[in-house]
C-alpha cells in the first residue's frame, strides 16, 4: 500500500519557481503547485512506507535551496482507523 502526504511549503522571497521545478525532479513527488494564500506550494508525495515519508520531507524537500518552512500532513486511510471514535 502506497502512503501519501501532502507538503505544505513555504519559500523564501523570490525563489517559489525555483523550488517547484527542484520538486518536479523528486521521484517520489507526485504533484507539485504554487498556490495562494498561507503557503507557497502544495505537493503530493507517496512512498510505501510512513518513515520513507519521513525522510523524503528531511532529506530531499527541507534541503532545497529555497525552502523556508514546510509543513507535512499524512493521510490515512480507513485501514489505518478501524478501531478508532471519532
């Protein structure tokens, strides 16, 4: 099963077209836009694993050049909730 998250991301002054072609060239990194409002970019990754997630965030996308601030918000799925009140 694939894990997805989406990267809420913010870019320093100037630097928001730049961020965005560096993502389009991250595998894992499914779609990628700028956007208006509270943050700059929103992209979709997927991995098989949350940890692999994890180090695409720390690894890959914090690094860029440009990067200022992200913000990673998991999804899940109905697998992941059985059990769980809501």
């Amino acid at each position: 099963m694939k894990r997805t998250a989406f990267i809420l991301i913010n870019c320093l002054p100037g630097k928001t077209k730049e961020v965005l072609n560096k993502l389009s060239q991250i595998p894992n990194v499914q779609y990628a836009e700028m956007v208006l409002g509270p943050y700059d970019i929103i992209a979709i990754i997927q991995a098989s694993e949350i940890e692999t997630l994890a180090v695409i965030v720390d690894e890959k996308i914090r690094t860029i050049d440009g990067v200022d601030e992200t913000i990673t918000c998991i999804a899940i799925g109905k697998e992941d909730i059985t059990g769980l009140i809501f």
